[in-house]
C-alpha cells in the first residue's frame, strides 16, 4: 500500500490540543507528518506561495478565519493539493457546504481514525489530478502545435505552383483541389487551400494523351486506385471547358487506411504549356538559324555568276549594233539583276556581323530593311509614312539593328493587314534620364487593332506570341535585349479601343552606346 514515509502537512486549527491529536493520529497510521499549524489567511497565503505540500487539514472552525476563506485560497494558490475539513460539529449541511466549496472530505473529531486512509486516498487523487493536468498541457501544447503545422500546410497548398487534387473515396465522387489547380483547370481560384473540385462529382476532366482521348478510369487518379500502386511521372493534356489545352506533368499515389485498403487518392500535376512552348520555339529558333545559313551560303554563291550575268548585260548594251527594242529589254534586265543583288547583299548583311561595333545610319538600316518587304507592302497596299529628322548616326552592329527592325516592321506590317498604315519616325535626343547623352529615337507606329491590356505585360516575355503555331515568341523579347546591349531603351504604347487604335514602338540608341560594350569586353 503507497504509504510516503514523510508527509507534509498544513493545519488550519486554532487549537494547540486538537492539533497535537491529529499529529499523534497520523503516526499511528505511519507517516511522519511534518505539521505547519496556522490561523489567518495571511499565513496560508505565504505558506501556500512556497509550495510543496501535501495536503491541507482544515477546522471548519477558526476565529476570524472563516472555512470559505481557506478553501477559496487553497483552490486559488495550489488546486492541486487536497483539503480534507477536520470538525467538532457534526452537521450534514456543513459537509455538503464545504463539498461544494472544494473540499475532498469532512471528518469528526471524534473519528480521527477515518482520516489516515482518506488523507491516503486523496494523495492518489492529488498525483492523478496532476498527471492529466501534465497530461492536458501536453495535449494542449501538440494540439497549438498541430494546427500551426495545419496552418503552414494550408498556406502551402494556397501559395504552390503545383496542382493538388485529393479525393476522399475510392471512387472519386468528392475530390477537392488547391486553388494552382483550379487556375490549370481553368477555374476561377478561391482563397481555400482545399476547396471542392469545380465539376459535378463522378465526372471529372476530360485527360489525352498524345491527342488521344483517355477513358475515365485510366485517368491517373483512377489508376492509382484500382491498381492500389502510384503513378509516376506522367504527361498528359487536360482540356478545358473554354477549348484551351494545358500540357500537364504530375504524379498520382493511393490513399491506403490501417487495413491497407485504398480509402482514397491524391495527385499533384505541374503545367508545363510554357516548357512545351519554349522547347518547340527552340526547335524553330534552330531550323530558322540553319535556314539563314542556309540562305547567306547560296546568297554568297550566287553573288559571284550574278556579277558576271551583270557585267556581260553591261557589254551588250554598249553594242552599238544593238536593235532598240532589245537595248529596253537590257536595261530591264539590269534593272531587275540590281534588285537581286540588293537581296543578295542584305541577306548577307543579315548573317554576317561585324567585329566590333561600327558608325551606321539608322535611316539607311531601315531602307534596307523596307526594301526587303517592299513586294509584301505592296501586295497588301500598306500605306509607309517616313519622317526623317535626322540620319540617325550611332554606333552599333548593324547586323543586329537590322534585326530589330525587321522584327518590328513586320510585326507593324502582320497588324495592320490590308491598306493599313505605318509611320516611321527618326530624331535626334537626350536620354531623359541622362540628360547630357545624345542618341537617336526611333519610333514605328501602326494603326493596327492595338493589343490588349492583358497582353501588353507580357509582350516581352520569351517564347509569348499571339500567333498561335506561326509565331516563336522570340522576336521582340531578341530585340528588347539588343537595345538593351546597346545600352538603350525600348518602350511600347497601344490602344485597343476602335476607331483610334493601335501601336507605337520607341527606340532609343545612344549615340556612342557601343564604347561601353566594348570596355566591359575587354575589362
């Protein structure tokens, strides 16, 4: 039987002699009570602040010092430690009053006997009253502890690119999903880490591969479950309810219960529209590069026989002997062989760069680059409005500028479409951030349909086109990166709205931009 060999104890007794009786009583029974008598609250207040006590032995009785008292400040200071009322005066009422009060026992004086086992009892009491209370700080403590993990879990599945479905069934009637895979749905978002799947339960989306329909229970999450195994790196498209198509990569694993039986499934999916659409602008970007070379090769083979084909058509139109009629024919002839030649030499301007920057005109860029496209203005009847205010002198690559410009005169010549129209301006500056350089101002205005709000934002972002399969993406974001290696600037304006829409593109080059490129070459 759990006895403590020592047990201390505080006494609430006016009365030395029942004091001295309750102490004897004790021995009796086998503890060594260490017994600290008191009278006031005063008392039991400094003596209930040290702690350490075992119990409390309380006369219902003690001038000045009411039981109500003692037992609020034992409740209030130490609710642990047991208070057993220790009376003269028999009473029912009185017991059942300091019950309420929180009292664990009332006994007689005259039967002290009975107060060994209960003080006995009510250490037992005391130590598992303890316990759960260590027992519900723990359980305090992991549950504040589990619901910041449910929080930071949340906050996950709220903020992560990847797309998470979870179904709570074995037949995926009741799948939720996080709001990355709502938007690659094609779902307005909500604010909830897990919210229901928006379609009508049982149905699902609608899966393909490779352009080939998948049935509903090959789908991944379906296959994961009747297979009860996961399913591992899968590409696939999901079609959208408004026609779209996103390319998805993801994987798909069983929810097993304690019996190993499947209750459910999750799947996580990544969309990868933008990495398909970088890879097969890259594969056009390369075929598009051998094609050039392609091109700068035959254009260098031919320019040898065309100089000959020229100089012989010379020769025969300084004939004397030639008939009139066929003198026009020549000169026809040489009329049209020049405009070879001109595509010929721009082709070769086009893929062959220069070595280091040099002085062009900015005016001579653009001619040449208009001539390039003057058969596709015409056929389209395009109206080009031309104000040079200036020639336009810098240094930079011409190869380059060449570059820049075709992208933007036929992204000017591609918006406008038929009998539309096109203004080129050219002018000398200041950069309005450094006042003290000049440069040259290049702006290509269209009364096309204008772009989009929406659009503008990205209009510079790699492998972004509004074409569709004909465009790679590549031309403005290419073109925004050679101003800026010039160490200029390039700025879009648009208005979307009829009758009055469009879009302007304003270049700006320094004039000695190239010296700095080529210091940081050789630093």
């Amino acid at each position: 039987m759990f006895r403590p060999r020592h047990l201390r104890l505080l006494l609430i007794e006016d009365s030395e002699d029942d004091a001295l009786l309750v102490t004897r009583e004790l021995r009796r029974a086998g503890y060594e009570p260490v017994v600290t008598r008191l009278d006031n609250a005063s008392a039991l207040r400094i003596a209930l602040r040290s702690g350490g006590w075992d119990a409390i032995l309380a006369d219902y009785v003690v001038p000045g010092f009411p039981i109500d008292d003692a037992l609020r400040l034992a409740r209030e200071l130490d609710p642990d430690v047991p208070v057993i009322v220790v009376s003269g005066s028999a009473g029912e009422e009185r017991a059942v009053k300091v019950m309420r009060l929180g009292a664990q026992d009332y006994i007689m004086k005259d039967r002290l006997a009975r107060l060994p086992p209960a003080i006995e009892r009510e250490l037992h009491e005391a130590e598992n009253r303890r316990q759960r209370r260590r027992a519900d700080l723990e359980i305090a403590d992991l549950n504040r502890a589990l619901d910041f993990r449910l929080q930071e879990l949340q906050k996950i599945l709220e903020v992560v690119p990847i797309g998470i479905c979870m179904a709570d069934d074995p037949e995926c009637r009741h799948v939720r999903v996080n709001p990355a895979m709502a938007r690659i749905m094609g779902y307005d978002a909500t604010a909830e880490a897990l919210q229901p799947a928006p379609y009508l339960p049982g149905t699902g989306p609608r899966f393909s591969r490779h352009g080939v329909p998948i049935a509903p229970e090959q789908r991944p999450m379906e296959t994961a479950i009747r297979t009860a195994k996961p399913q591992n790196n899968l590409e696939l498209d999901i079609h959208r309810n408004d026609g779209t198509i996103a390319h998805l990569f993801g994987s798909a694993a069983p929810l097993l219960d304690e019996s190993g039986r499947v209750r459910g499934c999750v799947a996580a999916y990544v969309d990868i529209s933008e990495r398909r659409a970088a890879e097969a602008a890259l594969r056009s970007a390369e075929k598009l590069a051998t094609v050039g070379r392609l091109a700068a090769t035959i254009a260098h083979e031919i320019n040898n026989p065309l100089e000959a084909v020229t100089n012989v058509l010379y020769l025969i139109g300084r004939s004397s002997k030639l008939d009139p009629g066929l003198r026009q024919f020549v000169r026809i002839a040489q009329s049209e062989l020049d405009r070879i030649g001109t595509i010929v030499r721009h082709t070769l301007g086009f893929h062959r760069e220069a070595a280091a920057p040099v002085a062009v005109r900015i005016r001579d860029i653009i001619e040449e680059t208009l001539r390039l496209y003057d058969r596709r203005i015409t056929n389209s009847e395009i109206e080009i409005v031309k104000r040079y205010d200036s020639d336009g002198m810098v240094e930079a690559f011409p190869g380059e500028m060449r570059q820049v410009f075709s992208n933007l005169l036929v992204n000017a010549i591609e918006a406008v479409g038929k009998k539309g129209r096109i203004t080129i301006h050219v002018a000398d500056v200041r950069n309005l951030r450094e006042r003290t350089q000049p440069g040259v101002r290049v702006v290509i205005a269209d009364n096309g349909p204008g772009i989009p709000a929406n659009i503008r934002e990205r209009i510079f972002d790699p492998f972004f086109t509004t074409k569709g399969e004909k465009g790679s993406g590549l031309g403005l974001w290419v073109s925004e990166g050679i101003v800026r290696k010039h160490r200029g600037s390039i700025r879009l304006r648009s208005r979307h709205a009829a009758p009055r829409s469009g879009t302007a593109i304003s270049i700006y080059v320094p004039k000695a931009a190239l010296q700095v490129v080529e210091e940081r070459a050789t630093a």
